[in-house]
C-alpha cells in the first residue's frame, strides 16, 4: 500500500495480489528514459510536446516526465526551444527582463518571429487577454516581428477570427498564426524531406490565421522546394 501511494495513478484498493500486479504494470509501462550522458535534456520534452501541450499530467506522472503540475508549462517551453533550435536548424535569440515571449528567432532579414505557449485541456479559442499580452510582445520588441506564433494543444475555429482581429491591432503588420502543438513537430519531422537547401524557411509560418496540416504541406512545398 505505502509503494502505491507513491506512484502516481496507481489504485491502493484491493488484495495484496492486486497491488502486486498494480505496481508490476506501472514499471512495466515506464518506457522513457532519460537521455544519455552529454545529449540535450531538452529533447525528451520535444518527444513529447504533444502530451505536455495538451497538460495530459496523469500520462505525464505515469511516465516520469513531470514530478508536479507546474512543470507542464516549463517544459513544453523547452521542447519548443529545443525544436526551433536542433530540429529546425535555428538560432535562439534570447530576450531581456521577464515581460516577454516564450521564444524568438530571427529571420535573415533581422526581423523577428516570436511565438508564445499555451497548454490547455480544452480547445484553443484566442481570448482577449493573450490578444493584449501578444499586443505587447509585437509592440516592445526592439525589432520588427515579422510573425507571431502562438503554439496549442487543439484549435477552435473562433480563434482564427481573433488572429486576424490582433494583425490589425498591432499596426505593424505582424502575422498572427495559431498551430497546435503536433502540426509543429510534423513540420520538424518531414521538413528535410522537402528542402532542396537543407535549410528551414521560417515563412512557412509565416500566415495569419490556423496553420493546419494541408497549409502547412503546400507552404512547406513552395517555400522548401525551390
């Protein structure tokens, strides 16, 4: 009873035998690991981005990922660093104080593309008080944000509407774009299969709007193709 208390999900009802079994299928599922000595801690977030996105916890404590609720967010902050730097190929721009964004990259040009996480249970719907917060990242940032990606877990098609309404707000002709969380490490995963360069174009995110899967292929073959 006391070693079941101690694993998350795992009942302390029933019969010794029970139990018994009720541990020896925790640890039989525990099928992560932690990365070997030397490689990026960061990448066992990536792997799993989906699940941290989504605040899917009770999957998160089973497979050791996170030891409180908090951690969610962090890490699925870090997994996205950790895409946007190994898997897409780019360059992390760090930002100044603590009012900002959750990361930045640059485009050749200098300017920049932010994007911003948000974990949730539930679909995505782009309410007033991300708009304003996102306001703010476009208009205190030192260079001009090319686009504005925000990163969810699932989409409702009210926040495409909301995108477009933040476009104009921001008066700088910044692209909001919505894309969730399996689409964006879609795009990490097959982009090199497309790219004739063997480099990532940061405008195939660059839309306003819901960046779903066939906007993301037919942008991907424009742009990537070339």
């Amino acid at each position: 009873s006391d070693i079941c208390r101690k694993l998350p999900g795992v009942a302390v009802s029933g019969k010794k035998e029970q139990k018994i079994d009720n541990i020896i299928d925790y640890y039989a599922t525990l099928t992560v690991k932690p990365p070997p000595k030397g490689e990026d801690p960061r990448e066992i977030y990536y792997q799993y981005l989906e699940e941290l996105a989504n605040r899917n916890n009770k999957e998160l404590y089973r497979l050791g990922i996170i030891k409180r609720d908090r951690q969610m967010e962090d890490y699925f902050e870090e997994g996205t660093r950790f895409l946007f730097e190994k898997k897409l190929g780019c360059e992390l721009i760090e930002m100044s104080g603590t009012e900002h964004a959750d990361g930045c990259v640059q485009f050749p040009n200098e300017e920049l593309l932010l994007w911003d996480n948000k974990g949730k249970e539930q679909e995505y719907r782009f309410p007033k008080s991300h708009a304003d917060q996102f306001l703010r990242y476009i208009r205190d940032s030192a260079k001009r944000v090319n686009v504005f990606l925000v990163i969810v877990p699932h989409i409702d098609q009210v926040a495409e509407q909301q995108a477009m309404q933040l476009k104009y707000r921001n008066k700088t002709d910044t692209d909001v774009s919505i894309i969730t969380a399996h689409d964006l490490k879609y795009v990490a995963e097959n982009w090199k299969n497309i790219s004739k360069t063997g480099k990532f174009d940061l405008n195939v995110f660059n839309i306003t709007g819901i960046l779903d899967r066939p906007k993301l292929e037919q942008r991907m073959k424009i742009l990537l193709s070339r």
